[in-house]
C-alpha cells in the first residue's frame, strides 16, 4: 500500500493556524496542548484500529 506521506492544502492551512495558535503560550499551556494532541491522536487510532476489525 501506498500511503501518502504529504499534507494535502487543507492540511498546510489548518497547520499554519496551530502554529499561529502555540505560538503565544507558555511553558505549561504548550505542554498541556501538546499533551491533549497526544490524547486525540490515540483516539484517532483507537477508533480506525477498531473499524479496521470490521473490515
């Protein structure tokens, strides 16, 4: 399988309006933003893990 490694447009702007976004935090906030990313990327693969079991 072939999966792309690029981010498409949509991708690119919604990156740059995180960036924009982290930029003005401090210390404990970007490690609470970073933290709370972490916890919906496992979710995310929680949930494709899970349809992938009824494919």
């Amino acid at each position: 399988m072939n999966v792309p490694m690029e981010l498409n447009l949509e991708q690119q702007f919604n990156l740059k309006l995180y960036e924009e976004q982290v930029k003005g935090l401090n210390l404990e906030q970007s490690q609470e933003f970073l933290l709370e990313v972490l916890r919906q990327l496992m979710v995310k693969d929680n949930m494709l893990k899970h349809l992938l079991k009824q494919v």
